[in-house]
C-alpha cells in the first residue's frame, strides 16, 4: 500500500514553508528554491489539518524565540546513515554549531565527514532536523539547502545576535 502524503504552506521569516506529511506524520520540510526540493506534485493533496497545526504552533514559538526544541514527531525518511546523521543534528543544542568532522566522530566513523555533509545535506526536515547548526571544522559557513544567507540568519537568530 502507498503511503498518503499530504501538506501544507506556512509563513516564516525565510519565506513560505512547505510541510508534508507521509500517513499522518511530518515527513518534509521545504523552504522555496530549496536544494533536493522535490517536485510539488510530490508533496499530495492539500491538507491544512493532520499534523500541520502542531508543526505550525511550533514553528511560530521558534521564531518568536519561544521554543528552542521541537517536539514533534517525525518520520525521517532516507537510508539508515542519513537517518542516523539526522538524529545526531537533533541532539546539537539550540545555538551551538558542530562540525562535519565532529558529527562524524559522534557517529562513531572520524573519517566520514564528507559522507555526513552529504547526508546533512539531504535533510529532508530543515530547520525542526537544525543541519543548519553544521559548520566547517574553522566554523566557517559551509554549504544549505536552503541557502547560506538563510543559514547565516538562522545561527544568529539562535545566538540572539539578529531579530526579525
């Protein structure tokens, strides 16, 4: 049986966000011209219930500066290495960056930091997964989805160094 996708648009500084969600549960996360951004059609019916209200009241308490851990559940599609990067972004606390390599070295593999870039990459849940708060091993900006300015601007909102 085919898994029901379904989403919705909402509001944020960055632009509209597009939630999906696979058999009830948040699945993506999509900022416009968003790298890996599957085609709409993709994304199923539109649905402005399910899961949405939650993810949305959440997402506005972020950005209110509210909410620094999201409590949502998530179903966290792609392979077991992407899903397992994807847990370690959920542990980087709010305002603070790791590197690829550290990411890496939590995994217990020091030397797939450019695999863990790869999969950070993929993330198919921004901002809720924070692969945002990545940086290169000199805590430069390196590589979004969603952008470097909107990478720049997330790391200083959390550091409460940039309001909206």
């Amino acid at each position: 049986m085919n898994p029901r996708k379904t989403h919705t648009v909402v509001d944020s500084p960055y632009g509209p966000l597009t939630l999906v969600a696979t058999d009830g549960t948040l699945s993506s996360l999509y900022m416009t011209d968003q790298r890996h951004r599957p085609p709409e059609e993709t994304f199923g019916d539109r649905d402005d219930d399910g899961p949405f209200p939650e993810a949305d009241h959440q997402l506005k308490a972020y950005f209110a500066g509210e909410l620094t851990e999201f409590t949502l559940e998530l179903d966290l599609q792609g392979t077991e290495f992407q899903r397992s990067v994807w847990r370690r972004l959920l542990r980087i606390p709010y305002g603070e960056t790791r590197s690829y390599g550290e990411l890496a070295e939590a995994l217990g593999s020091p030397g797939a930091s450019r695999a863990v870039g790869l999969a950070n990459g993929k993330n198919p849940i921004g901002i809720i997964v924070p692969c945002h708060r990545v940086v290169g091993s000199d805590g430069s900006l390196t590589g979004y989805g969603g952008g470097l300015d909107r990478k720049r601007r997330l790391l200083d909102f959390e550091r409460g160094t940039a309001l909206f």
